[in-house]
C-alpha cells in the first residue's frame, strides 16, 4: 500500500497525550531531519493539512501557536475581534504569560503594544487587562 494512511494518522494524533506526541515529534525529526509540520505539508493538503498542522503546531509549542493566532487576528487593516477575544479570553487564565514571551520572541514587540496599536477605547483596556 502506498501513501499514508491518514486514519493511523489521525489516530495516533487523537489518542496519545500531549507529553507523547512530543515524544514522538522529536523522534520523528531525528530520524527524518525534518519536522512533523514539514511531514504534514507533504502528504496532505486543503483543509486536512490546515486543521493537522494547527494541532500539531500546538502541541509542539502551545504559547507559539497561540501567539501567532493573536497575531493573526490583528495583522493588516481590521481586526478580527470575534477570534482575537476568544483567544484572549480562552487563555487569559490559563498561559497568558507563556503566550506574551512567545509573542515578543516571534514579533519583536509585546502583545500589549501591539494591543494599542490596533485597539482602542474600553476595548482595548479590557484586552490589556486580561494580558496583565
């Protein structure tokens, strides 16, 4: 049988742990000399390589992947304040400093400035407060 199979694929990906799966990554970028992302682009495409790479790329560094998402949210003109609120507010409690270092680390710039740069108002002292 040639290619990969996606539903061993996505079986491993759904039942093992997070500390496994990292595990696993690593292995696999030993092994290969790239990485599970790469390995991904490769062998799907369309919105199963979407939705695969956005949990593999959370797994292998939560407070990255949710960076860039916030990021994402506020790059170019307007904001996409349906996802950049849930992002915020999802994590606020949970690994929001995590989330500021990753996010000065990938942009050169922290994630309160990068707030009022795009935010204004009660909106935007709401989001800082919940970044604090």
């Amino acid at each position: 049988k040639f290619g990969t199979d996606e539903s061993k694929f996505n079986q491993i990906l759904a039942n093992r742990s997070t500390a496994h799966l990292k595990v696993v990554f690593e292995a696999y970028k030993k092994l290969t000399g790239h990485s599970m992302q790469k390995a991904v682009g490769r062998e799907f495409s369309g919105d199963i390589e979407k939705g695969l790479l956005a949990l593999v790329d959370s797994i292998d560094n939560r407070p990255a992947y949710f960076a860039y998402r916030i990021q994402q949210s506020m790059k170019g003109l307007g904001t996409n304040d349906d996802d950049l609120v849930r992002l915020i507010v999802s994590r606020a409690e949970v690994d929001m400093q995590e989330i500021k270092t990753e996010f000065q680390r990938l942009f050169k710039k922290s994630l309160e400035s990068y707030i009022k740069g795009d935010c204004s108002g009660d909106y935007e002292k709401v989001l800082l407060a919940l970044v604090k």
